[in-house]
C-alpha cells in the first residue's frame, strides 16, 4: 500500500486544566526560518465548516523558540472535545500554512 500523499500532520491531545494557564514552548533541533508565525485554531468539531472557537497567536521571539501562553480565563472556555490544529506559518510570498499538529482537546480536571 503506498503512503499518503501530502504532509500528514502530528496526531495528539492537547490537554487543558480548570484554571490553569495553557503554556507550550516548541523548540527545533535546527532553528526555524526567520521570520515564521504560528497559531492554534480550535473548532468546535473536525468538519470543514466547523466553527472556529478561537485562535491563539504564539509569541516568536527567536529563531530558536516558538511559545504560547494563554491565560486560564481564556483556555477554560474551550471545551473537552473540541479540535485544534497548530499551523506553522512561513514567511513566503503567498505565505505557507502548515498544519503541523492536530488532535483534540482532553480537559484533565
């Protein structure tokens, strides 16, 4: 059977807390390209006209790191369930999306 063709993104969980701030750092063995952006979007299911609940921008300070930070108040509103997919974003005219993970949100209580 041969493989699928295009770029099959990293399948896993993204977990939340009551009341705990949602941080993530993602650091490459290489570095990324100057100039990258990155962003999680979260649906409400994985249909293609799923609604989008919200959409964290991460913060690029370095070549080196990409991070995310959101405040409780903010990640206690997604609920179990619903889906995310992190896109990397290159800078290239047009730009190219990515999508690099996907998976759902598990709420750990």
């Amino acid at each position: 059977m041969a493989e699928p063709l295009g770029r099959k993104p990293i399948s896993t969980p993204l977990i939340l807390s009551a009341g705990a701030d949602f941080e993530l750092v993602l650091t490459p063995a290489t570095g990324y390209p100057s100039g990258i952006d990155a962003r999680i979007a979260l649906y409400a299911t994985d249909a293609t006209d799923a609604v989008e609940l919200d959409s964290w921008s991460a913060t690029v300070a370095t070549t080196s790191e990409i991070s995310w930070r959101i405040e409780s108040e903010v990640a206690d509103t997604i609920p179990a369930q619903s889906v995310y997919r992190l896109f990397a974003i290159f800078p290239e005219t047009p730009t190219l999306e990515r999508c690099w993970y996907r998976g759902r949100v598990q709420r750990q209580q």
